[in-house]
C-alpha cells in the first residue's frame, strides 16, 4: 500500500494512501472543518471513518499483533467521537 510522510509540528508521520488523497480523514482535516457548519458532510465523513474502522478492525482481528492497525483504530474513533460530538451539539442548537 503506497503510503506518504507527513511533517506536523517537527514529527514525521506516515500516512497511508487512502487517508493522504483524502484529508478530511486525518486529524487535520477534521480541525479545518471545524469553521464549516454542514451536518450533511459532516454525517458522511463520519459514516465514511465508520467504514473505515470496520474493515481496519477486521485486519486487526486476523492480525492482532500488528499495533498499526490499532493505533489506526484509535484514531479513527477519536475521529468519530469528535464528529458525534460536533453533530449532536448542532442538533441541540438548531
């Protein structure tokens, strides 16, 4: 699997080809789209990391002795606990 290095405040990371062509699935992305306010986008980037971290979940089981996959799901899930948040607030204002 291609896979890209990134430099985020002095650190290298890698960064796999799924998640480099689509920025809205790291970290970065989803702290960008903090000022856009459309729970429509917000619900799909969500249902898309959901995707995600099921078929990841489903390498780590095969696998359990690669942690990559974990730390990935990790990730995935802040990610998606950050997007529940957001979402449930919007729903609360509006």
């Amino acid at each position: 699997m291609p896979e890209t290095l990134l430099q985020d405040a002095g650190k290298t990371r890698i960064v796999f080809s799924p998640t480099a062509n689509r920025p809205w699935l790291r970290s970065e992305g989803v702290a960008a789209m903090q000022a856009q306010e459309r729970p429509l986008d917000k619900k799909i980037i969500r249902d898309e990391l959901k995707t995600k971290r099921n078929r990841l979940l489903e390498r780590f089981f095969k696998d359990p002795s690669n942690t990559r996959f974990a730390v990935e799901i990790r990730h995935i899930d802040d990610q998606i606990a950050y997007l529940t948040e957001h979402l449930t607030a919007l729903k609360k204002s509006g």
